[in-house]
C-alpha cells in the first residue's frame, strides 16, 4: 500500500453494534463479513457505476479501477472462487487528487447497505457520510504525506523488526 493512498474497509455496521454494543472510535479487527450477514446479489453493479470493473490478481477476488496506478479503487474479496461470501470490501482514495463524487457515491453504497468505514492504518470508525469520510482522509497519514512527505515520514512510529 503506498502512503498515499486512503485505505478503508467497509465492515457491517450490525456485526459492529453485537459485538461492541455501540459505534467504537477505533479498534475493529475482529469485526468481519461471512455468517449471515453478506450483501444483496447485485451490490458489483453499484460499484461498477461508480468505477470501472478491472481485472483482478485472485479468481476470488472482483476489482474495480485502476491498480496498476495509485487512483481510486475497490475490490471485493470472497471466501472462496464461487464468488458467494463476502470476506472483505475495501474502497482506496486517491488523496492527491481527490474525488468528491467518488467520495458521495462510496458513501451511498455503504449508508445502503449499513456499513462503516475504518480507515486501514489508523483503525479509526467512520460513519458512511461524506462529512465523516473527508473528515477521515484530511487527518490521514496519506493526506498528510502529500501535504508534507518529509514531516510525515520522520513522525511515523518506527517498524520493529521481530528477530527469526
């Protein structure tokens, strides 16, 4: 993942409030898809609409715009290459140049289909507004880093190494 690019994962917002019994901050790891709650057939469709469907790398994997640059893209991974259960959804922002429409449309999908935002490196939870999500990506490290490289990467925490 480049630095500046705004990573999210749209988690359901009903397997959020079982399990937290609220809207956490932060800190949603253990929320995820499969068991019963999963999209509506159809829901590529509306991401289709908002970029277009691209090849992907994984037969259990459907992608959407541009991988081989760093703009705006989605992908949906399944469980498996029958295409069935939802195991993750993720919507990536181009903060170089960001996209207004494509920020609304992302929004709509997810308030459609009850999902939450989390940003992918600080785990913060967002609401599926657009005041919410731009909220989100101004205080990001990607926005950040394309605002101001060299101070963004000298406050980044340190990447300890495990030794083998």
């Amino acid at each position: 993942m480049a630095i500046w690019q705004f990573k999210t994962q749209l988690i359901p917002r009903q397997r959020v409030v079982e399990r937290y019994g609220r809207i956490p901050v932060d800190d949603t790891d253990d929320v995820q898809w499969r068991d019963r709650i999963q999209l509506p057939q159809g829901f590529e469709a509306e991401i289709a609409a908002m970029l277009p469907v691209t090849d992907s790398w994984s037969s259990s994997c459907r992608m959407w715009g541009d991988h081989k640059n760093d703009t705006d893209f989605a992908w949906v991974m399944y469980t498996d290459e029958s295409l069935t259960t939802v195991e993750a959804i993720e919507f990536r922002f181009w903060t170089v140049k960001i996209s207004s429409p494509y920020i609304t449309q992302a929004c709509e999908f997810a308030a459609r289909h009850g999902c939450l935002f989390v940003d992918n490196r600080s785990r913060r939870v967002m609401m599926p507004t657009v005041a919410s999500l731009t909220n989100g990506l101004r205080k990001s490290t990607a926005r950040k880093f394309v605002e101001d490289p060299v101070t963004t990467l000298t406050n980044l925490p340190p990447i300890v190494i495990p030794d083998d």
